[in-house]
C-alpha cells in the first residue's frame, strides 16, 4: 500500500514545545497535544495555543476518558484531571511514584496503565490502577 500525505501543519518545536504525546478525543471530535509546558487543540488544521491556561514544564502524557467527559494529563509523580469538554481543572492525585512516562486509560476496565521508569536503576515496569489510584 502506499500511503499519500493529506495534510501538513507546521510545529515549531524548542525544547519546551516539542510534542510529548497526542490523543484523539472521540468527545471533542479533535485532536489534544500536550507539551512538556502547554496543551494545544488542533481545530480544522489550526492549532489552538495554551487552552488550560496553566503553565507546566512538567507534562509528560495524556489520556482520556470520553465517556465521562474526563481528561488526565500526567506529570513526573502527579495525575491532573479536566474536564474534557471545558477543560477545566478538576482534581490532582498525587502519587508515591516517580517518573510516570506513559498514562493510558481504559473505559472498559475503568483503569489506568502506567509506564513507570526508575532512571538512576535503569529500570521501567507496568502498572496498573484503578480512578482512586489504588495499585491493582
């Protein structure tokens, strides 16, 4: 099969705009892209700067919950949830983990999967966890 480029945007990337992940979102029918400091919404091949209004330089991944309207944007050791179709702010669970890598959310399950990387140690394990971030 050959595949044909539909559509190009540019990106201008530095080192605290450079796209650390990306998500469809069924709910918005758009897609969300988050920085290590912003979160963007690609509207129509327009990108949509800064919408949560809040500065990090400590984004790492993102996932959603579109049935129940729910964001999750995790950092080193911290999960944020928005409201999807507001994005606003709603609550911040603070885990005793550090260095979240990859977030994943499963609506089926209501669980979350975690990619945890322990750096000095070399080491990177999967866990999993259910919405009141108990360890499954």
């Amino acid at each position: 099969m050959t595949l044909l480029l539909h559509r190009q945007t540019h990106w201008p990337s530095t080192d605290l705009s450079t796209i650390l992940d990306l998500h469809w979102s069924n709910h918005r029918e758009q897609f969300v892209i988050l920085t290590r400091e912003d979160l963007y919404i690609l509207v129509k091949n327009v990108i949509l700067n800064d919408v949560l209004h809040k500065k990090s330089k400590n984004f790492r991944t993102l996932t959603s919950d579109d049935a129940q309207n729910a964001l999750f944007i995790a950092t080193t050791n911290t999960i944020e949830e928005y409201l999807l179709s507001i994005l606003n702010f709603s609550k911040r669970r603070n885990l005793d983990r550090e260095n979240i890598y990859s977030l994943r959310f499963n609506s089926k399950a209501n669980q979350f999967g975690l990619i945890i990387g322990k750096f000095h140690e070399h080491k990177w394990y999967f866990e999993v966890i259910n919405r009141l971030m108990i360890r499954l």
